[in-house]
C-alpha cells in the first residue's frame, strides 16, 4: 500500500558549501526525484537548508536517509511528517527558494529573534511557513530554478 505524506526538516549548511553544489543538488534532486514521484520545495536562508520532500512514505524516507549521509551539511532536524492527502508542490520535482530582501520578513515572522532558526521550529509552525514560502513564490511566477 502506498500512502501520501510530507517530511520537512533544516539543517545547517556546511562551511564548505559554494554554488556549485547548490547546482548539483538541484541537478540531482531533479532526476532523482522525478523517477521516485517525489516533489518538494528546497529553501536556502540565513546558513540554513529547510526541506519539503512529499510522495510515497518509502520513497520519501529514502531519499531523506540519503540526504542525511550528505556532507554538504549537518545538524538535520526532522521537523515534521504527515499523512497528506494533497500535494502542496505537486508539478516541482525541487523547487527552490533563496531567501531575498523580498521574502526575509516572511522567514522572520516565524523566529522568536532576529535570526531565522529553522531548526527549533515547531511542526504546525514549519507547515504554515512552508505553504506561504511556496504560495509565494508561485505568485512570484515559480522558485528560482524552474522544476
Ligand atoms: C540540502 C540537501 C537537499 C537534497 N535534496 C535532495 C533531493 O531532494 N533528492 C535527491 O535525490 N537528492 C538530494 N540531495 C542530494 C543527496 O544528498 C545525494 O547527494 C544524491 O541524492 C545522490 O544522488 P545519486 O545517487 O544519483 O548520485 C540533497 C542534498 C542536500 C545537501
């Protein structure tokens, strides 16, 4: 039996971290994703990654424990993973969002201080920010590279 749910977790990027591998993660995200009916939203802000990958349960937890083993950063904290009925990114194989002068008092809205702090979020809080970031750039016209 296949079930629909939706795993968002943050984590702390690596020092090491350049542009080249955000090319390459996207680029893999992409393909990977696509053959495993995974969708999901990918965003960079203040030093941290916070991720929504949504599909089958297995796929999902696979893809996440690959993730995990990543060096490109550290500190994961799952933050939430729900049985859903619907796709919230359902046609982004990965979309991305960069935080921007445009976005940043969205992210702020959700941090107890002046620093987004994805890791301490709550489920219910890290949902609610999910769906406005993708409501948004969606009436942006899309993420930053395009599914
Ligand atoms: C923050 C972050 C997000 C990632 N997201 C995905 C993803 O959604 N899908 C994926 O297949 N790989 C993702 N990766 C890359 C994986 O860790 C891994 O490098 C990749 O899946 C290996 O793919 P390959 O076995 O085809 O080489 C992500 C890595 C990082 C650091």
């Amino acid at each position: 039996m296949t079930v629909l749910v939706r795993l968002i977790y943050a984590s702390k990027v690596a020092a090491h971290f350049g542009p080249m591998d955000m090319h390459d993660i996207l680029d893999k995200s992409r393909r990977n994703n696509i053959e495993a009916g995974i969708s999901g939203l990918l965003i960079l802000a203040d030093g941290y990654f916070f991720q929504a990958l949504e599909g089958d349960r297995s796929a999902v937890h696979a893809t996440y424990a690959r993730i995990l083993k990543d060096s490109r950063h550290s500190s994961s904290v799952m933050l939430s993973s729900l049985e859903i009925e619907k796709r919230l990114f359902s046609g982004w194989s990965m979309g991305y969002v960069l935080s921007s002068e445009k976005n940043k008092p969205l992210f702020m809205s959700y941090s107890s201080n002046k620093y987004f702090a994805p890791l301490s979020l709550r489920a219910q809080a890290a949902e609610s920010l999910l769906a406005e970031i993708g409501a948004h750039a969606r009436h942006l016209g899309g993420t930053e590279t395009a599914t």
